[in-house]
C-alpha cells in the first residue's frame, strides 16, 4: 500500500473506531508499518486539516474528533477508478445512472489531492467500445424490479419477431455469455422467460403487484458459478 493510500486507510480506520479510537500499535500492525511511521501519518493528515486528537499514556492513542463534521467515507483514488472502470466496461448494465451518481458522491467525498490523483490515474485506464447507455425503457424496467410491479414490454426477439404490450412480472438482472437479461414470469405464455434489455424496445409501470416466485423452480438450479451481488 503507498502512502496515500494508507493515509486514507487510516482515516477511515479512525472513523469507524469512533470514540474508542486506534493505538499507534495497533495502526502499525494493521498498516504493517512502523509506529514512527504512522505517527508522522497521523502529522500530515491534522496539517491536511483532518480532525485527529491524540492522547499519551497508556491506553492512549488516536481519535476523531466526534465535535468535527466529517465526510461519511474516504475514498482513495484506486476505489474511484475501480468504480469507474466497472462502469466503463459493463455496456447496458442495470442501474447505470445511478452509478454515475454514485462515482460522483464518492469524487465529491475526496480532498482535492486524491481527486488530482484520480483523474492522473483515470488517463490510465484505457477502454474500448460503446460507452454505457440506458433508455427509457430500460429506466422503466429497474423501476420494476426494484418496486416488485408488473411491467409491460414491446420486445423484439433473436429471430426479429415483435412481441407488443406483453405482460411480465420481474424477478432478476442477470449477466451471463456478454449480455444483460431480465429475468421475469411472462403472464402470456405462463412460464420464465429471458428478455435481453437491449432487446427491449419500450416498457410501461403498471400498479399491479409482482408475486414472489422462486428462480430455481421457473428457470432451473443456478449455475454453480453465478452468484448475487454482494454488498
């Protein structure tokens, strides 16, 4: 870890201890550095402006200053670019506004050096391809998924055959073989259905709710390598 980072590790480190605070000791073992080391850190995180008080003597060590409003989070600028990154290579990815919104919150949460350093870091990471788009229809569908609604779909298949006012209950986003699917009950043909978003020519809310329906009795066991998103 280089020194910025560790910075920012520290920082965060000190927040979540809250009141109780962290040792100099015990900062040197989690950094895997010195205690003069992380002294001199903790020196030139208070110049930046960080709020870090330090007590002597036994027991002692360091803390945030609970009377000093704070940014919830310190962000390096390696976690920015992976979010950015991320981002950058999913294509019609799910809730991709609000990962946009989300990459914003995380620059505005960093002090103007990390995000000079970011944006150095950022020149670095090259992409190729068509940059992330979501439409209307696409909007509509998140929607669904996360109020649990039906949503009607105009859809064109693999064949260019269109289906028009088609009505389905969302169960999942899924990735799989390059491509974004919505997993769903279609109330025509009474059965589970894939519908590829990009596929997806318009979608309607309905206020109808989407009853629970397990994924492993419409679509079969799950792939031993697919997975949640975990958080």
């Amino acid at each position: 870890m280089n020194r910025t980072d560790r910075l920012y590790a520290i920082a965060e480190a000190l927040r979540l201890a809250g009141d109780d605070g962290r040792t100099s000791a015990w900062l040197a073992s989690r950094f895997e550095v010195s205690t003069r080391t992380i002294k001199r850190d903790v020196t030139a995180l208070q110049e930046a402006g960080r709020p870090i008080v330090g007590t002597g003597g036994p027991g002692g060590g360091y803390r945030i200053d609970a009377a000093v409003t704070l940014a919830p989070i310190a962000f390096t600028p390696s976690e920015a670019i992976a979010i950015a990154t991320l981002m950058s290579v999913q294509g019609d990815v799910p809730y991709a506004i609000e990962a946009r919104r989300a990459l914003a919150k995380v620059l505005d949460a960093m002090v103007p050096d990390g995000r000079r350093r970011a944006a150095t870091l950022a020149g670095r990471v090259w992409t190729r391809g068509s940059p992330v788009r979501t439409s209307r229809a696409i909007r509509a569908v998140e929607e669904a998924v996360a109020r649990q609604v039906v949503v009607v779909l105009d859809y064109v298949d693999g064949d260019g055959d269109e289906s028009r006012r088609r009505p389905v209950e969302p169960l999942a986003f899924a990735n799989t073989r390059g491509n974004w699917y919505l997993m769903a009950w279609c109330r025509w043909r009474r059965a589970g259905r894939w519908f590829r978003l990009d596929r997806i020519r318009r979608a309607d809310l309905t206020t109808q709710p989407a009853p629970p329906r397990d994924l492993t009795d419409l679509f079969g066991p799950i792939p031993d390598d697919a997975h949640p998103v975990g958080l």
